[in-house]
C-alpha cells in the first residue's frame, strides 16, 4: 500500500536547489551518490481542487510548504537570505506568502486555517 509521497522539483538550477533546501529551508537529506540529495519532508498532506476558467489548467500539479506560524516562519527564513515575492495575505484558508527558489520556482508558504 502507498506509505508516502515523493515530490519532484526539476531544475536547470539543481545544485544551487539543493543547496537552498538544504541549507535556507534547513531540509535533511541523504546524498544517494554524486551529490543527488533525496530531502526527508516534515508532514504531508494532499489536495485535490477543481479547476475551469483561469484556474490553473486541469493535469497542473503544485507544491506549497506549510507552517504553524507564517510570521515568525517569514522572519526565520529571511534572515537565512529567502527571497519573498509578496506580503502574507488572507486566501481564506490561510495566511499566504510565496519565496523564490533557484532555478525560477515560485513556492507557496502558508499557515493554514484547518486542523489535521
């Protein structure tokens, strides 16, 4: 039976991704040879939402990384050198920013409104 998930992040920049998961995000990992490092992700969950109109075309797949506390999250990673594209704002499900990771990714953080 499935026992876990495994998210792919393809990048012309991977080292330099790596890197910043690593050492900005504070991911641990192993190296499985010749510096490809496969991350040990906190908790998981997955989302399945409709999409029509502008939404984001049917068959997108999206990766966003949540947190209990988007203030002082923000704060920790800025002083790590994250870069982030907009304040925290209200989607109604949660507290929302985004950071920019190497090789062009744009990553949601969120504080989310639900319980698990």
């Amino acid at each position: 039976m499935i026992r876990g998930l495994h998210a792919m992040f393809y990048s012309s920049h991977a080292d330099e991704l790596r890197a910043f998961f690593r050492d900005k995000l504070g991911f641990q990992g192993t190296d499985v040879g010749e510096g490809w490092l496969i991350f040990d992700a906190p908790e998981a969950d997955l989302g399945v939402h409709p999409t029509e109109g502008n939404d984001p075309p049917s068959g997108t797949a999206d990766i966003s990384f949540y947190c209990d506390d988007i203030a002082g999250t923000v704060k920790e990673l800025k002083s790590r050198g994250v870069e982030f594209t907009q304040d925290v704002e209200d989607h109604g499900y949660g507290l929302v920013t985004y950071f920019k990771a190497p090789g062009g990714f744009k990553v949601q953080l969120y504080q989310p409104r639900y319980s698990k």
